[in-house]
C-alpha cells in the first residue's frame, strides 16, 4: 500500500503546484496584456515564482518515488 | 514493487479508458514477466555497463572498468561481474528469495547487488529487508555508465565551445558565423539576462564565466541523456550526486561571495523587531541551505522524471505485448520527448537563473 | 532508495571533471569568446555614438551655414539697397543737372534766337530800306522821265496840296 498512498500524496503535490502555477501563469498574461512593454521581466520573475512552487512540487514527488520504490 | 503496481494500475486504466484493450491486450504470459518499474529503476539509475540492445543480462552491452580502493587499488572489467554468477539468497527479514551477481575472476571476493558492489563475507551476502546488511562497501571509484557520460559531456562541450572560441580568436570581433552564430545568442543570453539582471551591473562580470559554465554543462547533458544510443542515454542530470555537486558548487560560490550586508540580513534581518530574531536567525540559516537544496532536488526530480514518463510511454508496449499499442505510445513518447527538450533548455536556465539570483542576493549592497 | 543518495564515487569523478571543465572553459574559451564579443559590443556602441555625435556635428555645421548664409543675404541686402540708393541719387542728380543744362541751354538758344532774331530784323530793315529807296528813286526816275509825268505830277501834287 505504500505505492499507492505516496501515489496520492504526489498527485496532491502536483494537483497544489499546478492551481499555483496556473495562478502564475494567468496573472502574469493580465499583467503582460496590461503592459506589453513589460512582458520580458514579467515572464523572467513568472519563470522564478514558478519555479519556485515547482520545487515544492517535486519535493511531494520525490517523497512519492521514496515511498513508491520501496 | 509497490510502485510497479500502481504503474499498472494507471496503465489499467488508460486501457479502459481507450475501451479497445480487449482487441490488443494478448494473454501469453511470458515465464519471467516484464517488470516496468525494474525496467525504468534500472535506466535511470547508474550502472557498471554500458546497455546496449538486447535482454537486460546478456545483451550486448559495453563492459566498463571498475576501480575499488579496498586495501589497495584493484582494477578490472565489469564483465567478471555481468559475466560472474547469479546467485540467490534468501532476505532475513522478508523471506523472500533475492538474487545477487557474484564476481569471478578478480571479482571473485566482490558482489554486486543493485548495482553496488560489496565485499562478501566468507562468499556470502546477507541481505535484510532489500538492504544489505554486516557487508563491507568497498569504495568504489568506478568508470560507471554516468561517469562516461560525464566524459562525453566535458568532450562534447568542450569540443563545441572550443571551436567557437577558436573562431573568434582567428576572426576577431566580427559578426559571428556557423556554430558561433548559434551559440551566441545564449551566451548573450547567460550574461545579459542570468548574470546582468539578477547580479548589478557592477559585479557581474566576475561571475558571468561560472554562471556559463553551470549553464552550459546542465544544457547538453541534459541534451545527451535525451538521445537513447551510445553517447547519451544516461540521466547524468537526473542523477542526486552530480545535481548535489552542482548546488554545493552554487552553495559555495554565494557564500564565498557573500558580503557584510548578506550577513546582516541574516542575522539582523532589518525591520524585524529584536524579540523575533531567535526565531528568525535560525530560519535564515536554514534558508542558506534550503536553496541549494532545492535546485538540486529540482534538476534531479525534473530529469528523472522526464527519464521516467519516457520509458513508461514505450513500456505501454512491452507491457501489453502488443506492437498495435505502439501506435499510442509512440506519439506520446515523441511529443514527452519534445517537451523534454524544452524542459532540457529550462532547467538549465533555471539552474543558472537561480543560482545568479542568490549569488546576487550575497553580493548586493545596502541601500536603505 | 538509493536513487536519492548521493555515490561518492561519482561525486569524486563529477568534481575532478567539473573542475577540470571549469578551468579549462574559464581560461581558454569563455575568456576569448566575452572578450570577443565584448570588443564587438563596445565597437557598435562607440559607432553608434559616433554616429550620434556626427549627426549632432552636421546639424550644428547646418545651422552654422544657414547662418553665415543668412548673414551673406543681410549684406547682400544692404549692398543692393546702398546701390540702388546711389543710382537713384545719381539718377536724381543727373536729372536735376541735364535740366538746369537744358535750361541753360535753352536760354543761351532763346537768347542766341533773340539776337540773331533782332540782327536779321535789322538787316531786314536796312535792306527794305535800301529797296524802298531804290524803289522810290526808280519809281520817281520813271515818274520824273518825261515832263507830261513831272506836269501831272505837279499838278496832282499841287491838287492834294489843294485839298489839304
């Protein structure tokens, strides 16, 4: 059963990470759609914030390979 | 072995979903079954052969040399390993039958069991609960699969780096042309946008060759473990060790660079009231090393990962016996591939974007 | 889980190849490709203000000829003005002159006219005179040539002497 609960706890992650980055995502096309001009370092801080939560994301992953490759 | 279910369990699944498994899905069962998690464990993960084609023992594969310091230095080839023989022996704790490769030759004392080597006791492994128990490891200096692949990174880079700087030293600054035309922009790239932007314009400079350098040996290793035959195939990016020794790199230069007003934030962070500094200095110490940690964890779980929904697309075949299914697999593999090479391009960015932005945050100035 | 723990081996060989790669790159090819392309960089951006600085040199250099240009058409100007001044004043004396000339002129003729007028009339007087008194000695020679006239003559002289 070990596979499966950290199966779930990696698609908590990935399901946390994902609603995360697509709040990135969506704002950072609002503020670009605002200010065109601005859209280089809008989407060099995105890819950072994402990133960042992507790293909290994979930290579920690799707790569930943990588990999973028990 | 857990996780071979849950694999296909999902794979269940996507067949039912389809609804067209009853027409692929084929009865035979082989006498050794495929194993798709022992199948992908094992392409990601380091190896002392290089596999080629064919079944996993037995196939063609090349032998890579093994170098153990245990009383000395020993040398051989893996092959008294692969070659050696297959013993079984049975877990103290789970009862169950494990089997082991034992060495010939000048192996004969060694056994290699995950690909590990240990030092057997009076020709026997003791095995207990998947992990070996009272046998020495010998330390294990090894050419291994990702050690080769490392070589080949280093050759490829330098090779290509090589040859655009031998360009601009024949040609001065003109307009670049060829390999240099292409290289360029990304070098460009690194400066402007991962070392100028994220450093100051003031300090930049002194890190703009490191920050290159990170940048490009993650970029075409990550590139090298996307190709399946020889020179690539290993997920040398996708690995803990060279993700470790890459964050530690980061880790040391931050801190090797890092300047009074660095430690200051750190231990009297400005604007926070002094009752709240017990609680703050040790979460900023963590920080210092939370960072590094994260960019290794996030190069190495992104690449193996990628490694991993590879292989376990092209499984979908081998696990339903059927060539048909490689009508599904193939296209998704092709387009996981795809992505993996934006992917490939990313985490290198990132890597260097981020390890500029702590570099960054270690050299800047008090302005307040 | 050895998939998430570190091998020594392999981090001994990663730093020995990573240093290596390091330095190598550092020394020999980083260095000539920033340098490169830094020189290149530095090269387009002084063109560039050359560039810049040249346009604001022409500009100036066209302000400079629109002015002296402009001072040129002053000049030109008030020549053209002082000439045109001089040769109305020239014209206005030599008018003012070729007339008190005519004057002068006409004067002198009317005055020649005058004289030549009163000589030829005094000429023209004496030679009436003179032909009136030959007319009149011819006439009295023919009056007087016989004596019937010189008798008639008496006698109608005598007849007006009579009615007076």
């Amino acid at each position: 059963m070990y596979g499966s609960i950290a199966a779930i706890g990696a698609g908590l992650a990935v399901l946390g990470a994902g609603l995360g980055i697509g709040r990135i995502g969506g704002s950072a096309m609002d503020a670009i759609a605002r200010q065109p001009e601005a859209s280089g370092k809008i989407t060099t801080t995105m890819i950072i914030a994402a990133a960042l939560i992507e790293g909290v994301a994979l930290f579920g992953v690799v707790v569930g390979l943990l588990g999973g490759a028990k | 072995m857990i996780l071979k279910n849950t694999i296909k369990s999902i794979f269940l699944s996507i067949l039912t979903i389809c609804s067209i498994n009853s027409a692929f899905a084929t009865e035979h069962k082989e006498k050794k079954e495929f194993n798709v998690n022992e199948m992908i464990m094992h392409h990601i993960k380091d190896a002392h052969e290089w596999h080629l084609w064919g079944p996993e023992h037995g196939g063609t594969s090349i032998f890579l040399p093994i170098i153990l310091i245990d009383g000395g230095l020993q040398t051989f080839s893996s092959s008294n390993f692969y070659h050696g023989e297959m013993k079984t022996t049975i877990d103290h704790a789970t009862k169950s039958e494990v089997e082991y490769l034992q060495g010939v030759g000048p192996a004969a004392n060694y056994a290699l069991y995950h690909e590990k080597i240990y030092k057997l006791n009076d020709g026997a492994l003791s095995i207990e609960d998947g992990h070996v128990h009272g046998n020495t490891k010998p330390l294990d200096l090894s050419i291994t699969k990702n050690v080769m692949s490392l070589f080949f990174g280093a050759t490829i880079l330098l090779l290509i780096m090589g040859s655009v700087a031998r360009f601009y030293k024949k040609n001065g600054a003109v307009a670049p042309k060829g390999l240099a035309k292409f290289l360029e922009p990304i070098i460009i790239l690194v400066r402007d946008d991962i070392a100028k932007e994220n450093i100051g314009h003031l300090k930049y400079k002194k890190y703009v060759p490191y920050l290159l350098t990170i940048f490009f040996f993650i970029f075409f290793n990550n590139l090298l473990g996307m190709i399946p035959i020889l020179p690539g195939g290993a997920n040398l990016t996708g690995n803990l060790t060279i993700t470790m020794f890459l964050a530690i790199c980061t880790l040391v230069v931050t801190l090797a660079s890092s300047n009074k007003n660095y430690w200051k934030h750190i231990f009297a962070t400005p604007g926070v009231p002094v009752a709240l500094l017990p609680i703050m200095i040790p979460i900023e110490i963590v920080g210092i090393f939370t960072k590094p940690f994260a960019l290794m964890i996030r190069l190495f779980a992104n690449m193996t990962a990628g490694h991993i929904i590879v292989l376990a697309l092209i499984s979908i075949i081998f696990i339903n016996q059927s060539i048909a299914w490689g009508a599904l697999s193939v296209p998704m593999a092709l387009f996981i591939s795809v992505l993996e090479l934006l992917v490939a391009f990313l985490q290198a960015f990132l890597f260097a974007m981020l390890s500029a932005l702590f570099i960054g945050a270690a050299v800047e100035e008090a302005h307040h | 889980m050895d998939l998430i723990l570190p091998d020594f081996g392999l981090l001994i060989w990663t730093s020995i190849v990573f240093g290596l790669l390091l330095i190598v790159l550092v020394k020999f090819i980083w260095k000539p490709i920033l340098s490169a392309v830094n020189t290149r960089e530095q090269n387009i951006a002084e063109s560039l203000e050359l560039a810049v600085k040249t346009k604001a040199e022409m500009v100036a250099l066209q302000a400079q000829n629109e002015n002296i240009l402009k001072e040129a058409r002053a000049e030109r100007d008030a020549i053209v003005k002082d000439a045109r001044e001089t040769a109305n004043k020239m014209i206005e004396d030599a008018k003012s002159n070729s007339k008190s000339e005519a004057d002068k002129i006409i004067v002198a003729a009317q005055q020649a006219i005058q004289a030549e007028k009163a000589a030829a009339m005094s000429e023209i007087k004496a030679q009436i005179a003179t032909l009136s008194i030959d007319i009149a000695e011819k006439i009295v020679k023919s009056e007087l040539a016989s004596d019937d006239k010189q008798k008639a003559l008496a006698s109608k002289l005598a007849e007006d002497i009579n009615l007076n």
